[in-house]
C-alpha cells in the first residue's frame, strides 16, 4: 500500500488543488454578499488559517498523516458543498471555517506523507525530483481550473463549487486509499504542544534553519503580493486598451491558466542541483524576479507587464522543491509536519503584517494603487535584503567551494 502513497500522491493533489473557483470567487461572493461582507469572509478565512495552522502540524505529528489529510480533504468537500447550497453570510461564513481547515491541515502534512512514504521504501534521496513533478501536477490542475471555472462562471457562478466539491471528494478517496507510513524511530514520542512549539521555534532560527526560515518567510510575501495585484492591475491595462470590464472576468481566467502552465513547465528546473552555493544562487534568482515583477508593476502600466505577470509562478515551481528537499529531510518525523507549519505560519502572519502596512505607504502617493505597489517594492527590497545577508548552510559532507565554511555545533 506505500508504493500507493508514492504512486498517486502527485494525483492526490491533482484533484485537491483544481480552484474551479478562483478566477471568480470574490465575483460569486459580491453577486450574494454585500461587499464589506465579502471583505469579513476573506478576514474569517485568514483568521482561520493561522489559528488551526500550528496545531494541525501537531496533529499530523502526534496522530498520523493520513488521518490529517482525510480531515483536510473532507473540510475542503464541506466548504465547497455549503458554498454551493448557501445564499447567506452566516452559511458562506461556515464555509470559510471548513476551508481554512482543508488548507491548514493540509500544510506540511501532504509533503510530510511524501517523504516518509519514499523514506520506507528507500527511495527518498528522490524526494526532490518527486516534489518537482507533484508540483507541476498541482500546477496543472490550477491552470485547468482556470479555464474551466471561468467557462462555467458563464453560465452560473456557483456550479464552480459544484464541480470543486467533486474533485476535492475524489482527492479524499485518494487518501482514504493511502497507508500511513511507518514509524522511523518509534522510541521518539511528541512532546507537548507548548514544548514542542516552543523548541521549534528555537530551530528555525538556529544556524542550519535560519537561512530557509528568512527565505520562505520572504518569498511568501513576495509571491502573495503580484498574486494579490495581479486581477486590478490586468483591468487597468485593459481600460487602456479599450477592453470593457464585462469581458475581464474572461481574460482572468485565461491569463491565470497561462501562468500555471508555465510555472508547470518550470518545475523541471527547481530539482537536481547539490552544490551548496549554485542552491543559494538558484534561490535568490528566484527572489529578484520577483521583486522584477513587483517593481515593473510600480512603474508602470503595460500590456508587456501582463506578459511578464504570466511568468510570476515560475520563482515558486523552481525554489519550491529545493526548499522542500533542503529542509524536509533534517526534521524528525515526530516534529516535520509542525515545524513546516510553523514556517507557513510565519510567511502568513508576516504578509498579513505587510497588508496592513501597505495602507500607510500609499497614502503618502495622489494614486492609491501606484502607491501601494510602490510601498510593495520597498518592503520586498527590505525582504530580500535579510535574506541576502543570512549565511547558507552547508554540512561538512556537502561540496561547495573553498571558502564557504559548514554548520558547527
């Protein structure tokens, strides 16, 4: 039953990540809600991701992954189930708090399962290659949710959710299929939540985890915010060119399919490399490009920005993996899934500190949205530069050049 876990993990999350919805959720929930409604929908959410984020990891730790992951895959079927049949805030409200669940416990969790499934077969010094190709599945599936929610979004904008339940309950009969993996040390217990944390905590910011810490912090915020820009900025430019706001919605959905497919193509690059300073050269080139994206916004609006927007996921299918197969393997089993937590926790609260900011800065430009972009640039300028500063770890058995020092202590 493991070769199953390792066989059809990359379908798993095929199934899990088709966003039928995310070309026009924000559409569907204005057509029922008022708008400072949906805006309090998108805070329930937030909220919710960051509270269940850690304790989903100790659960994962303390009680097994598979059972996290059918969690995760159910709560993802129930929300998109209330959105279909509801029509009211408290009803959509309930949803969010099942989908802020699906996601939470899903994070660190599923790469988790990958890991010790090919740890129990001998094959995890392929976890990195592995992790390129289920990301270019996950990649897939975004780009042919793209399209085809918007296609729907046509006719009904909620046959969206329809059709995301079905495939969110064809990903929980995935995992239902799958076996947990096995101990690796079975002497090791978890400890206490509040020891645990606490510890790990401590690790993330010691000599061998301080580099990726800083890293997916940074990148979180760096590709959250052309992610977050991306749909007004697209509409600007089309008023420019005389492109009327009924056929917007449409060219969102084509241009967000484009970008997933290439940031599919792209996984094949983020696997492969094993000299410690062409890693760190590979990661901070995915870091400027991103702040490239978020600094050609700022300046300008241009149609060729839309060109340029389409490549926005290629930093995430090419640094992705490589901070998987990095950090994954030096956690203990009884800690991964809420140490990985834990990190995704910092990159979002860290973001929604940046939200916040973002409002202050702009506020000093005449042009709101040209401020906040602007005000973007120079956070991820701040970003970058802790990132660049922060020694690269490297084990005395890793080659790297010369004068680049290993881990001590």
């Amino acid at each position: 039953m493991i070769h199953f876990n390792v066989k059809y993990y990359p379908v798993y999350l095929f199934f899990r990540n088709i966003y039928f919805w995310g070309p026009v959720f924000f559409l569907y929930f204005t057509s029922v809600l008022t708008l400072s409604q949906t805006i309090w929908l998108e805070a329930i959410y937030y909220v919710g991701v960051s509270v269940l984020e850690v304790p989903s990891g100790y659960l994962s730790d303390s009680f097994g992954r598979k059972i996290t992951l059918v969690i995760s895959s159910a709560s993802l079927s129930l929300a998109y189930l209330v959105f279909f049949l509801g029509n009211n805030f408290p009803a959509f409200a309930l949803a969010q708090i099942f989908m802020a669940t699906g996601f939470a416990f899903s994070s660190g969790t599923d790469t988790a399962l990958h890991y010790e499934s090919l740890y129990e077969i001998n094959k995890q010094d392929e976890y990195g290659r592995r992790e390129a190709k289920a990301l270019q599945f996950s990649f897939v599936a975004g780009a042919l949710g793209a399209l085809v929610g918007g296609a729907m979004a046509v006719y009904d904008l909620k046959w969206v959710y329809g059709a995301s339940f079905l495939t969110a309950f064809i990903s929980l009969l995935f995992i239902f299929r799958m076996k947990e993996p096995n101990k690796i040390d079975k002497s090791v217990k978890t400890a206490p939540i509040n020891i645990t944390v606490y510890e790990l905590i401590k690790k993330a910011w010691d000599k061998r985890f301080r580099f990726f810490t800083l890293y997916t912090v940074a990148m979180t915020v760096l590709l959250h915010l052309p992610y977050e820009f991306y749909q007004p900025y697209l509409e600007k430019v089309g008023q420019t060119m005389g492109i009327t706001s009924e056929t917007t919605p449409g060219l969102i959905g084509v241009h967000l399919a484009i970008t997933m497919l290439i940031g599919s193509f792209f996984t094949r690059f983020g696997k492969g490399y094993h000299h410690r300073c062409r890693i760190r050269l590979v990661l901070i080139s995915c870091a400027v490009f991103q702040l490239l994206i978020i600094g050609m916004m700022a300046l300008v609006v241009h149609p060729i920005i839309i060109v340029l927007l389409m490549a926005r996921t290629v930093s995430k299918a090419i640094s992705t993996p490589l901070i998987n197969a990095e950090v994954t393997p030096l956690l203990k089993q009884a800690e991964r899934s809420t140490f990985l937590s834990i990190q995704s926790l910092l990159g979002r609260l860290s973001y929604g500190v940046v939200l916040i900011l973002l409002p202050f800065g702009a506020s000093f430009f005449s042009n709101t949205f040209h401020g906040t972009l602007v005000t973007s640039f120079a956070i991820g300028i701040l970003l970058f530069s802790l990132v660049f500063t922060s020694s690269f770890p490297r084990e005395p058995s890793q080659h790297c050049c010369s004068d680049h020092p290993p881990v001590s202590g």
